[in-house]
C-alpha cells in the first residue's frame, strides 16, 4: 500500500473512531441539547460542503443550478428512490446518539460495524455477489468481535460477578425483582 492510500485509511480510522468517542463525551457529559437538532446540523454542514463542491465541478453557481434543474426533471423517479436511503441514514445518525448514551464506545463501534456485516449478506442474497474468502474471513472475525464485546464469551455467569448493570451499559435479561417470590 503506497503511503497516501495508508494516510487515507489512517484519517478515515482515526475520524470514525474520534467522532464515536466525541459523541460518547458529549451526550454523556453534556447531555442537554437535542439529538434531533445535532444530526441535522450535521447534516446541514455536509450539505453545504456538497453543494460548494457541486458548484466548483459544475463552474459557479448558475451552471449547478442548471445542472441540477435538469437533473430533477429528468430523472425524478431516480431522485425519488434516492430520497429513500437518505432518510435512512438520518434516521441511523440519530439512533447513534440514543446508542452513544446508553452504550460503552466499544460496544456501541462493534454494534454499528455490523452494518458491513448485513450489507455482505444482502449482497450475497439479494444481489447475487460473490465474496472472497478473505471478505467472508474478515466477516467472522467482525462477528467474533462483536461477540466478544457484547460478552458472549464471558466465563463468569451472568447475573452477579459484582459488576452492576452488565458493566456494558447493555440491558442484561431479566424482568423480576429476583426475590423469587410469587404474586399474589
């Protein structure tokens, strides 16, 4: 890998993993701001990097508008279906922020990295695309990860182990007092 590639994974890994733990500070520490507003100021600031982007590509503002006037009208249905995923992943950023209050940074990083997890296996069931060995390999090991993050191979029992809450800020099972009692 030739270092620019390597520099690009390194800000890419660098910036995922800060902004989850950004998140993590915040609604943590500062709790008092609404979810809702911070994902669409968020995605106001991408929208607007966009659009100045758009806007060199296309020569200035007039020729993006014309670009994109044309563009709606003839593709409209094409604008329609991508309105669709659009939504999705404001609503995804979103459920981050209710995930980064409730869920340790490791937990909540593995829990979300397995959007690559179920993007392969639709790809492979719905699209009929056809995985390397090393993908379906680096598919495992995201699975054993995820695995061992939730706690699923933890020795102790769980239930007690002097840790309150499960220690992951992840509900553990269980609905009664545990007095073992009856109603009545």
């Amino acid at each position: 890998m030739r270092w620019p590639a390597a520099a690009a994974l390194g800000l890419c890994a660098a910036q995922n993993a800060g902004s989850f733990l950004l998140m993590r500070y915040s609604k943590l520490e500062h709790a008092d701001y609404s979810d809702m507003v911070a994902v669409l100021v968020a995605e106001g600031i991408k929208l607007a990097i966009s659009t100045a982007a758009y806007a060199v590509e296309c020569g200035g503002l007039p020729g993006m508008a014309r670009s994109l006037r044309g563009d709606l009208v003839e593709r409209r249905a094409e604008w329609m279906r991508l309105g669709v995923p659009a939504l999705m992943y404001t609503a995804q950023n979103f459920l981050l922020f209710v995930g980064a209050a409730n869920l340790d940074a490791s937990a909540q990083q593995l829990a979300y990295q397995t959007k690559i997890l179920f993007t392969a296996l639709f790809a492979r069931t719905l699209l009929g695309t056809r995985l390397g060995s090393a993908q379906w390999l680096s598919m495992l090991l995201l699975v054993l990860g995820v695995l061992c993050v939730q706690g699923a191979f933890d020795a102790a029992p769980s239930g007690g182990g002097g840790r309150s809450g499960g220690g992951h800020g992840h509900a553990r099972g269980g609905s009664g007092n545990g007095s073992g009692g009856g109603g009545g």
